[in-house]
C-alpha cells in the first residue's frame, strides 16, 4: 500500500515531493503597484471572474518554508525559496479578488504546492535585494532612503527588473495581494481525444491562517517588464507605476475554497 | 477567453509551459538491470499491479525535444534536458509492463510533460559520459571497451552513480523497458477534508509512436545508490547488477491509455 | 589601451570581472568551532606558518556586495553570495593567525575577488537558515533556543553539515576568525617547463577597515564532513565539536599585507 | 609539505581545483564568422597586437576534460562544460593570430584552466543544438538542411544567440580560429599602492598537440548580440555575418608559448 500527499507514493510515504498540510511559511517581500491596458488585462482572466481595475502587483519574495513537523529550515536546501508573482485585479460575485496569470519559482517542491493551489507556477530565479542589521555601502537601511531592487531571469533571460525606494510607513498592504487570491486548478487529459479536455479544471479561492505582517514601507518605485519570443508576460508592461512596498509576512496554508467547476 | 494546454493559460494560449501534444523526443541512453529485495519491490507497487521479477532498470538520458511546430530544438535552454528514471517489473493483468517508483529531470517543462503522463518527477541533475566522433583520451569509443559513467543528484546529494563497459552488440532493450510502462497520475485536493482524496487517482499506461532505436551495446556494469536521509530510494538499492546498456531512441507522444479509477 | 582591474580588460574598462577595491561586505554568519587531529591539521599549512591548535572554525555566510560606486546591491544577482569557508589555528613569526586550506563560493566575481586575496576558491553552494521578523513554524527565532542549519555541497555531492541551537550572547568571536587571516596567493605557470614553478607563490595577510559585528550569539552545534572520492576536506572532519556562533559582519577591503616570497 | 599545480594546494595534492597537464579536451563546435566596426575591434587589442581585420568568430562548444591519469569522463559532473568564445582578427609581429576578449564558461574548473592559459573567463550559461544518430523532428541532421542553434546566457540575462543553417562540407576551419591564439595573462595586485600594478600581465600564446579536426560543415548562419548594462560586449556586435560552422575538435595542452612581459 503505497502513500504520500503527492507523487511519488512509496510505501512509508517519506517519498512524496509534497508532504501534507498544514504547510507553513515565512518570506521577505518586495512589492510594486502598477498598471496596465485595462482591455488586456480583462483578457487575461478565466470564466467565473470579471475585471476591478487595471491594477496590478508584482511581488518578488524571498521565502523559507516547513511543514508541521519538518523542521525543513534546518536543511534550508530543502526549505528556501524565491518568488515572482504578478496579480491582477479582478472580481468574483462582485467581491474583489486578485488573479494569478504568471508566478516563478526556484523550487520544485514550491512548485507543486502551487500547482495545488491553482498557482501557474514555473521555474524561474528571483533576486532581492536584503537589508542587514549593520551598516554598510553594500546595503540599504530598512527604512527612509532605503533603496532595493529585484530582478526574475527564467531561462537565461531576464523578464522583470524592479527598484523601490522607501519613503515612508504605509497603512495597508499594495492591492491586489495575495490573501484571498482567485486561482484556476488544471490538470490536463493526455488520452488523444481528450487534449482539451481536462481532468482537472476549477475556480478556487485561497485559504490561509495564522497571518502575521511585519510594519509595511512604502515608497517610490519602477518596473520593468522586457520582451520576450515566447510569453505574453510583457502584454502585461507598465503603462505607469504607482507604488512600491517592503515588509515581511508569516502565514499558514491547508485549506483551500471550492469556487466553480470549469468542464 | 484564456487557453493553453497547462497552466499558465493566457489570452493567445503562447504561454502555456506544455504546448498540445505531439510531443518528439530523442535520446541517448545509458542504462543498468539489476536486482533487489523482491518484498521490498513488490511494497513499492500501486493497486492494480503485481510484482513480475525483482529486476529492475536505472536509465541515465540527455533528451532533445521539440513539439509538433515548435522547432525548440534550436534554443536548446527550451528543448534538452537529462533524465534519471528508476522501473520496476510488475504486471497488470498478467501482462508484463515496467513501473516507475523514481524520476528527476532538470527542467519544469519535462516535469509537467511528466506529471501529466503520470511520471512522478523531481528537480535533480543527471551527467552522462558522452561518445564524440574523434579520438581522445578525454571520451570513450562507442563500441567494444568504451567505458561510461552516470550519475544523479537532488538537492546538493549525490544519489546514484553507475558505471558500463562495453562489450559486444544486443539484440534486446534492457528490461523493465520504458514503453508501455504503467503509471499513476495523481493530483491532490487541498480542500482541508480531503486531503487524502485527490482530485485524479488513476492508473494509465504510456502510449507512443515512431519509436526508434540505434544499435544497442551491452557490457558489464556497475551501480550505487546512496544512502539519503528523506527519500526511500535507498530501498531499492541494488542486491546486484547484471548488465550495462548504452543506446539511443526517438519517440513521439500524444495518448495515453486509461487503466483504472483508483480513487 | 585597455583596461579593468582584472581579465576581461577592455576600451572603457567596465567589462571587468571585478572592479577596482575597495569593496564592500556585509553578511550574516553562522560558524562551528571545532577540534581536529592535530598531526593532519599541521599537514595542510603551507611554509611559513606553524600550528598554534588544533581548533578550527567552519564558516557559512550569506553575503551581500558592493563596489565603491557600483551600488550591486540594488541589481542583486550581481551583489548576493554564500561562501563556506574552513579556518586553521596558525601562527606567523609568534603571532596567532588563522589560514584557509578550503573555501567555496557560489559566483565567479567572488571567485575572483578571493583569487586575489589567497583565498583557495572553488565553486559550492552554501545553504544557511534565515531568521525573519516575524514569529513562524518556518523560521527560529534570533536568541535563545533559535536552532540554526548549513549545509555545503559542490558538484552535486553534500560536503558539509552543521546544526547551532542558540544559547546566549557571548563576548568573542569563534577562533580562529577571519579578520587577519593568512593566506596563499598562487598563481601557476603553463610553460612547459615550468609547470612547478608558479608565476605568483606568496604569503599574505588580509587587511580590512571599517570593520562591524552585531551582538554574537552562541550555543551548541554538531559539524559534520562527509566523505568525498577526490578531495582531502574529510581529512579535516571534526573530533570534536565545541561551539556555534551566529552573528553579523560589515567589511571593506581594499589592501593586503605582503608578508613573503616562497617562490 | 603542501602541493598541487593550483589553489588548494594540500598534503596529498589531491585537492587541487586543476591538477597537473597534459589536460584533453574533445568538443563539438557551433561557430558563426562575422564583421565588426572595424576601429571598435582594434580597441580590444592589447599592447603587442594590432588589427588583421574586422572579422570575428563566435564559437560554441560542448566540451569533454581529462586529465593525464583521471578518467574524469566517467564521472561527467567534473568532466562536461560548454563555453563561448568570441575572436578578433590580430597580428603579432607581423604573423595572423586571433585575441579573445570575451568568454564564458559553466564550471570552475574549465574558469582556472583558462586564467592560467590568459582566456579571460567569466561564469555563462551555453546551450548548443545537438544532432542525434536518429531521424527524429527534435533534432537537425549533420548534414545538408540540418538547423542548430545556440545561446549565451550569463546572470540570468542573454547575450548571445546564434543559428546555423548547413549547405556543404568545407575545406577550412572559421577564422579567427582558437589555436595558437594570443592570450593575455593577467592577476592582480591588492597591496593598495599597486591596484594598477599586476603582478603577471604578458602576452602568451596557446599552444596545443594531437589536434584532431572532424569534417567540417559550413552554411548559412545569423548572430545577435544584445544589450547588456555593464558588459561591452555589444560594442563588438556583428555589422554583417558571413558564415556558420559545425565540427569537432580534440586537442591536449601542457604547454604556453611566452611571448612578452607587459607590467
């Protein structure tokens, strides 16, 4: 009798990339509010879920990760992680949400907890700028004047360079974000007739608790999004940037809201 | 109107990580047979398999992809990647097939191609010695006492090695053999009261085309797997080898055969 | 006429590998203090300096740099590093310095730097737990019972592993530290005939200013060296282990002590 | 007594990043000739050389190492890297030779053998179309019409990229060719009054013995350099591009032709 919460299932279920939930994380995040041609960004958004605003965020976050009784951050190869994920603003039954078109990480154990989730998730290298506790040219204060920056290269090119420069405490975190997140679940039939007809294919809503949120610095920002031969992620470039953000979040995830079959 | 084979879907379908199928692949090969605990293996086995011999196959594989269209394989960062797989030999309804408890690939298209097929892939780093058309001391002749080596790593591990000297021409693949292996897609639910019932829990068997094969050399060979603290492979080490193989084979994939709901 | 500190040297000198000092550091660093076979770790100095203990100290630091007017930090792939450095306890003419038989770094600017310096620079990548501001199941805390985890690999194969549970603030540093260190600046020659007659074979000591260090942390650690076909670092493994540190550091450097010719 | 032909230097010697040559190397070749502003290229030329013409060459290659006693092919991970050059057409004292201002490379051990022979190596990432002894629509025949590509990536940004269409066998190697190219040794000082006074910087020239060449296939081909914010290697963007080339090549070294002290 084989098990585990996700393949590969093995007899002790040691094996599975994805050990059950309840999944718990810590990250380190850098934020930028922007926005986009309203008409595209419509486009981009599944059945079930209508456009708020044209705004958007991408965040870049450097996380660390462990399960209920995995200690994984004492074996941090298995534990850290870096992310990009850019949000649109949507609404679901009239309530706003965001939406997920793109997000990477470095991970494939991140990887697969997102599909999960209903995050599109794909490998790409996320950098962030850190602040230390010391002085130094070779960081920023975390804090008025405080410069970062961060970058999101997925096969050796890069597709999105941000800077931020910290001005002052903000009240509430940038909008969209990622609390409450709209996500699609899909999961695709390979049997010839079937190609465009999923297993899996679902509006779900995320679910998390135990969120704690550090002081949020708000500042100036830029973003670049570059050319690419093959994603649509640059239809989705700045026409203007409003904001940029730095702070760090906790949170809980093992459980998930059933919106909306999709087949 | 979003679409796209896998996730991300986007309005033009250009983005998503896996295009439709067909799928063509070609490959070099460097395989070892060997034996382990028949107990042990059977134990690894999902329902609606039975254990067929205690012999199993590591193959060691540097795989050129393109799709029906894509022409990937000229920028090659989207089309090669190398590949470690572990098979079984087990039956399904007194046929014999091969079964995958193991599987690490360097790429997150190649793990959602997998998923998808039901291979239970993982991020790890394959290295295969290469034949070249000159002679040198630095790479082995393809043929009669050329020596190869292979390994795999995950995560900063080292977690099998193997070694083949070559000896004389076969006139048989390796067995197990990766076609017509039977597999288990699986896709879990979060949905915090069901995370012991997936969304798709299925037994499927590989289904491919225009399968080609080079001439095949067999020899001598050796291999190790190490010991590792997290993954059960170490199970499966080998109680001993029989036979090295060194090959090359082209496939094209777009079915898949549905077996059995095991949900 | 071309220019740039180092190779590649061009028209307007920005393409240089690493530019001219100084440059600027700050990391956080987790370090285990520990005791090996005093004959061996006598073994591994090179002529001009004697063993003054068989303590030795294991570095991993998570560094962050900058150029004086570069301002990498803000462009990160370019500034960010993880180094894991091994120290011996030596002396110099009666005076206590530490020496570095092995050190590895995870980018080639750093790489570089340390050629530069006499550190013996090979390419690993270093895994060190983060502590973050908030209160997590994925995060120790930074004080008292915070537990702490690094790892090394290179090439695929874990070399190193270390565990640190915080217990209290302590008034030194780890010994043997880096501040001062000795080292072997080695640069060889191709010419035939000259292949053991090095272009550059010198001792020198580093020098460093506006040196800070956080309040330290220390407590109980395990360290352990894993075997490795090729390379000597087992022949260092620990017979004991005494500490843990966990602190930070803010450096520039931009000088070295010239202290002897051994060609 | 510590030795080794390079950093670290151990008691045993078997540390060494690089161990002693002879060193063999067996590659395959992807190469595109093409022109370039002509003052522009005599701007990279260091002292000794002077311009032969503005006709660069970019070479891609897959390599294979071995040391004189190391079977390192057989455990690939040490033995496997791919490398871009990119030649400029030089003369020194009145002879053809070609200069390298530019080169990448994936692995450390291939970086130090390179310092120590004067190629100015730097960390990228090279990917290059390979042909497979199968018909398959993922790879291109080594033939007339096969198609190959490559790129050059290097902290997560491309630099280069290049295709290759094959039409006919040729008599001659592309030119600038790397044998017997004149190089530029070059390592630091630190001391702080001799930022700007190296302590080895001469001109050599390579050397090399039991230099195979595989038949050569010449045709059609195209090269983009891109934008870089810090690297001048688009200022020798190609004006025109004449011709591409696909080959094999093996060669050993132990030896370097000195050719002149610049300090």
């Amino acid at each position: 009798m084989i098990k585990g919460y996700t393949l590969p299932r093995t007899p002790r279920g040691k094996s599975s990339l994805v050990p059950n939930p309840p999944w718990h994380f810590v990250g380190n995040v850098l934020a930028v509010e922007y926005k986009v041609d309203e008409d595209i960004a419509a486009s981009f958004l599944p059945e079930g879920l209508e456009l708020a605003s044209n705004q958007c965020t991408a965040y870049f976050i450097e996380w660390q990760y462990a399960s209920e009784s995995g200690e994984e951050y004492l074996d941090p190869v298995f534990s850290q992680y870096r992310e990009t994920i850019i949000l649109l603003s949507a609404s679901y039954n009239g309530s706003p949400v965001a939406y997920c078109p793109f997000i990477w990480v470095d991970q494939d154990k991140a990887l697969m907890r997102g599909l999960i989730q209903g995050w599109p998730k794909q490998i790409g290298e996320t950098w962030i700028t850190r602040p230390y506790e010391l002085s130094s040219k070779a960081a920023p204060v975390l804090g008025k004047g405080g410069k970062f920056g961060a970058s999101l290269s997925a096969n050796g090119r890069r597709l999105v360079e941000a800077r931020v420069t910290l001005e002052e405490k903000a009240d509430s975190l940038p909008s969209p974000t990622f609390a409450n997140a709209v996500l699609l679940r899909y999961f695709p039939e390979l049997v010839n007739s079937k190609h465009n007809k999923p297993a899996v294919h679902e509006l779900v809503q995320l679910k998390s608790r135990d969120v704690e949120i550090s002081p949020i610095w708000k500042g100036q920002a830029s973003l670049n999004i570059f050319d690419h031969p093959y994603t649509e992620l640059p239809d989705l470039s700045p026409t203007s940037v409003l904001a940029g953000y730095r702070f760090s979040v906790a949170v809980t995830v093992d459980d998930l809201l059933y919106l909306r079959n999709l087949k």
